[in-house]
C-alpha cells in the first residue's frame, strides 16, 4: 500500500478530527514502513505552467463547460509513506 498526501502528520488532526483517531492511525499507518519525503514543485504544476502559454490565446464560449477546481492544483507532496510486509 502506498498512502500520500501534501499534509504533514502534525496537520492530520485538522482533517480527522480528533487528536485520539490521528494518533491511532498514524500509529498503525507508520508501524513498519518507510517514509519517503519529496520536497518540490509537483509535477502536475509544472505540467500545467508547460500548458499555460497556449491556453493564454484562447477563449471560453457561453456552451463551454467550465473544468471543476478538484484543490489539487498547485500543492506539493511532502509525505509518501509506503508501507510494506515483511
């Protein structure tokens, strides 16, 4: 299993919900893993600065749907835990 996310283990009460819950998970989740931490810009941003310059030329018309922002533009990975049997 590989779990990441661009939240440190300090931030996970924020999304949990509870100091209890997050201590428990995150003491299951890191019991006998390796945690790999990539600091950088993600490669989905550079993706879309690569993008950026041809969008510039063009416009939306009223019928065009509008692509949902899904919050994941942007942000950076900053914890991978990858968790493996032994």
């Amino acid at each position: 299993m590989i779990l990441t996310t661009n939240l440190h283990f300090e931030q996970w009460t924020e999304v949990l919900g509870s100091e209890r819950l997050t201590g428990a998970a995150l003491d299951r989740l890191t019991h006998r893993c390796h945690i790999i931490e990539a600091n950088g810009e993600s490669f989905r941003l550079q993706d879309a600065r690569k993008r950026a310059p041809a969008r510039q030329g063009q416009t939306r018309t009223a019928n065009q749907p509008v692509k949902p922002f899904d919050g994941t533009q942007g942000r950076q990975a900053t914890q991978t835990v990858e968790i493996k049997e032994s």
